[in-house]
C-alpha cells in the first residue's frame, strides 16, 4: 500500500492518470462490498452495485469536495446504491442468498475444530444481523465491521452523531437478545 493520501490520487485521476483511480477501487472495492451485501442480501447483486459505485465515483471525481475523507464519500454512495437497488427490486430478499464470501482467505487450518467453531459463530451473528432492520445492520457494521468512526457513519447514513448513538446502543441491545435467545437454546441442547 501507499503512504500517500487519497487526495493525491484523485488529483491524479482527475489529470488524466487512470491508474491512480485503479489504486482507490483497489483500496475501497472490499469495503462497498462488505456494505453492499449487508444491505441487499445477495452476493451477485452486491457485486454489480460495487461496480456501479466505481463507475459512478468515478463519473463524479471532479464533484468530490474533499469536505469528508474520500473513503466516508464513496461509502455514501455505495449506502444509496444499495437502498435504490432494494427499492426498485421492491421484493423481499431472502437471506440464504448470502454466499460464503471469504472462503479463498481461509489457508491452510492449524485445528479443523477451531476454524468450524469460528464459522458456526460468524454463521449465527450473520444470521441474528439479518433480523435487523436495514438501517441497524448498515450502522452495526459500519461501527463494528469497518470500524468507522461516528461523525464518518453520521455522513454515510444522513444521521446526526447522537442519533446514530441512538440507534447503535438500540442495534446492540438488540442483536444481544436476538444471539441470547438464539445461542442459549443451542447451549442447553449440549447438556
């Protein structure tokens, strides 16, 4: 990775340099990504906003003020994609869609054990995510996931800091009695 910030390679882009634009859409892609999926439940669909996103940004470099971090503006971007993508489907999507997305990072496992433990954990809080409401999942993993900061969620989600409190205390509590009723009934089955 590069020490130099991101304003360098948007005024590089912006000059004519395409290849500085492939930097930040190598920098960026996992995080639209990750957001894309939370959102719109479905890998193909998440994909295709992810390069919508891209192709957007990139269509509007010159707009981007540099009031907020680039990372905090393509995020915005990718949030609305994705809420447009759910609205013109106007269906509702089914959370089984989601497909194992880091399967190729797993390498070679030390202890089977440990790695299927680790994988029913994240395999249960991904489904208790998914009894959230949208906005809920989106600042849960904005927070936790990609551990921005509030005053950055605040600018993604349209949301005054206090409120995306609000509504992070309220999506913690939340996803705390959903993993209780779903981890305890699985615990008392063990005994």
């Amino acid at each position: 990775m590069s020490t130099k910030p991101d304003t360098f390679y948007i005024q590089e882009t912006l000059n004519g340099n395409v290849n500085a634009y492939a930097f930040l859409v190598e920098k960026y892609k996992q995080m639209v990504f990750t957001l894309s999926i939370r959102i719109v439940k479905n890998k193909e669909e998440a994909e295709e906003i992810s390069q919508d996103v891209f192709v957007k940004a990139y269509t509007n470099l010159k707009n981007f003020k540099g009031e907020s971090k680039f990372s905090t503006w393509i995020y915005k971007i990718g949030y609305y994609a994705s809420l447009d993508t759910i609205k013109r489907n106007k269906r509702q999507l089914n959370p089984e869609n989601i497909d194992e997305i880091y399967e190729g990072d797993i390498g070679v496992l030390q202890d089977a054990l440990s790695y299927l433990e680790e994988r029913e954990r994240k395999n249960i809080i991904k489904k208790s995510l998914l009894k959230l409401n949208e906005d809920e999942q989106v600042i849960l993993t904005l927070y936790y996931f990609e551990e921005l900061p509030l005053k950055e969620i605040s600018e993604v989600v349209n949301l005054s800091s206090d409120n995306v409190k609000v509504k992070l205390f309220r999506a913690r509590k939340k996803l705390a009695t959903i993993l209780e009723h779903v981890i305890e009934p699985k615990t008392m089955n063990l005994k």
